[in-house]
C-alpha cells in the first residue's frame, strides 16, 4: 500500500516565509506584503506546524534562519516563481475587462483606487459599476457577473465571505445628512448623543445593504437612537433630495458622502464612527486588474493614512478583526 500524498501547502504560507527570510525582520517583510504583522506570524507559524520544522530562531534583537529555514529557501523560491511564470502566462491572454463597483457615484474611497489603479494598469479595461451595497454585489461576484467590490467584508453572510477574499483598504469616519434647516445643521460636527431621540435611516429594508444597516443598529445601540423604518430605495439625487425633504429623518452616511441640494453633511464624534472598507473579490480571481487595484489601496491607504485608527474611533470587534488581520488570499491577485 502507497503511503498517502503529502498535504499541499499554500503558496500564501511560502511567500510569508520567503519575505521574512530575505528582509530577516517581521516588520518589513509584512510591509513588503501589504498585510497585517500579526497576520504573517501567523502564517510562518502555520508553515512551521505543516512542515513540522522550526524555520527561524526569532530573539528580540533579531530573526535568523535555522538549518531548516535555509534548506527550505531554495525550494519555496523555486515554487514562487513557477506560480508567478503560471499566473503571468494566465494573465497576458487576458484581456477582458475588470468589472469595479463602486457602490454609489460620487463616493471618493473607490473612485481614488480605481483612478490610480487604471494608471498603474494602463492597458486594462477597468469598468466602473454601482451596485449599491456589498451584499447586493457578492452574488454577482460569486456569479462573474461583477469581478471587484467595495464595502464592510465582516458584514456578510458567512456563506458569501466563504467564497471572496478581502483587502482592507479604509476605516472611514462616518457622518450624518440633514435637512439644511435641522436644528443640528448649524453644528460643524455632531456628536452621537445629540441623535439620542431621532429616527435615523440607515437602509433598513434594503435588500442590497444589509451589512450597513447593522453597522448602523450596533452603533445605535445604547444611545437612544433608532432605525428609521423601511423605504424603498430612493435612486438618484432628485429622488434623494424629494425623499429626505419629506421624511426629515437624518441619514447615516460617510465624510465623503456627496452632497445633494436641501441638506448638509455633518461629521459624527464622541466617539467618531468609523465605517470599515475593504476591497472584496471572489476566490480564484487572477486578472492584472486586481493586482493593480491593491496596489493602488496599498499605495493610497499608506500616503493618506487610511488603516490608522483614530484615538476616539468607534468600530466592532468583529469588523476590527478582519481590517487588522490583512488581506485575505495574498496571492489570488494575478501577478
């Protein structure tokens, strides 16, 4: 009887394991990957529990490789770079175009990514679609129908996140728009309390944004703030401006939320409501387009200091799990 194959090890555990090597500094090696430095301890650990071998000896002044760590090297090295030779192959034959949502136009996170992204990539088609809402996009991710989407990954049906990968790219302040003759209008910043008695719509009803209004509900709680009830959708400004102007009710939205005619958008603080966004794409999905898409969140999350959290910031903890633990499938992006 043959002994069972060998359990295949995923190219994610060898390229954490090849970035520490060659930098010698956890540090740089997960600055060199664009995740989280507790997210690549955590795959070198892994690596070191399939191989069933130390691969570096780690002290507070320094990593270096044990005999293991270097008789491995070669290998993993050699494995990258015929996973590259494959993508890269797979890639140069396509040239359909990168679906992109955006969500909502006029929405500044996605928009920036994409614009520098289609700079990177300038010989790929990247298409910019508005879904409105990443539970309303993920079937058509999961379907092909849509390649790349924008929003709060955490707050998905675990069955959908099983079948997408994530990078943060963002903790967004929130704000909050109102009627531009609201008693709050005055105010440059409005904090939470002063919501204490109003009816804030969050989408709730809305089949695509569910992830929203929970965000919504959880930051609610407590405080004496409740959830407008259901509306239908209001799709587009004009709809938007008749809607609030006769509802009244205060909408939850982003800093960078776009202004339409009657309202005004006013920060939320004490604490400042942070509204986590990731990148999203389903398993599977290599395309020079996506490469350039995290390159540019990376890029941009790291001049404009997107990932770093504000003293007061307010975000749950599940969410704050996934935006700290890094992207997910670092190598799905096609190189």
């Amino acid at each position: 009887m043959s002994a069972p194959a060998p359990a295949p090890i995923d190219p994610r555990l060898l390229r954490a394991f090849v970035a520490v090597a060659e930098e010698l500094h956890f540090t740089r090696a997960a600055a060199r990957l664009y995740v989280a430095q507790q997210a690549l301890s955590r795959d070198v650990r892994r690596l070191e529990r399939e191989l069933g071998a130390e691969l570096f000896v780690r002290t507070t002044r320094q990593v270096t490789l044990t005999p293991d760590g270097e008789r491995l090297l070669p290998h993993a090295r050699r494995v990258l770079a015929a996973q590259h030779d494959l993508l890269a192959a797979f890639a140069a034959g396509q040239a359909r175009p990168l679906l992109v949502d955006l969500n909502t136009p006029g929405l500044v996170t996605g928009r920036r990514v994409l614009h520098r992204a289609r700079e990177l990539a300038p010989d790929c088609e990247l298409m910019a679609r508005y879904e409105s809402g990443l539970t309303g996009a993920a079937a058509d991710l999961l379907a092909g129908r849509l390649d790349v989407s924008f929003g709060r990954f955490a707050g998905l049906d675990p069955a959908l996140r099983s079948g997408l990968e994530q990078q943060p790219v963002r903790y967004e302040p929130m704000a909050v728009v109102l009627p531009e003759d609201h008693p709050l209008a005055a105010s440059a910043q409005v904090p939470l309390a002063a919501l204490a008695g109003e009816a804030v719509y969050a989408g709730a009803g809305n089949p695509r944004t569910p992830e929203w209004t929970d965000l919504a509900r959880r930051l609610f709680e407590g405080r004496g703030i409740r959830l407008a009830p259901p509306l239908p959708p209001a799709v587009g400004d004009e709809e938007f401006t008749r809607v609030m102007a006769k509802t009244r009710n205060p909408v939850l939205a982003v800093v960078d939320f776009p202004p339409h005619a009657g309202t005004v958008r006013r920060p939320l603080v004490d604490p400042v409501p942070l509204a986590p966004v990731s990148l999203v794409w389903r398993k599977g999905l290599v395309h020079p387009g996506l490469t350039a898409l995290r390159t540019a969140v990376a890029e941009i999350a790291r001049s404009e200091g997107w990932l770093r959290r504000p003293a007061d910031g307010w975000i749950p903890a599940a969410d704050e799990a996934v935006m700290s633990g890094g992207a997910t499938g670092a190598g799905g992006g096609g190189r």
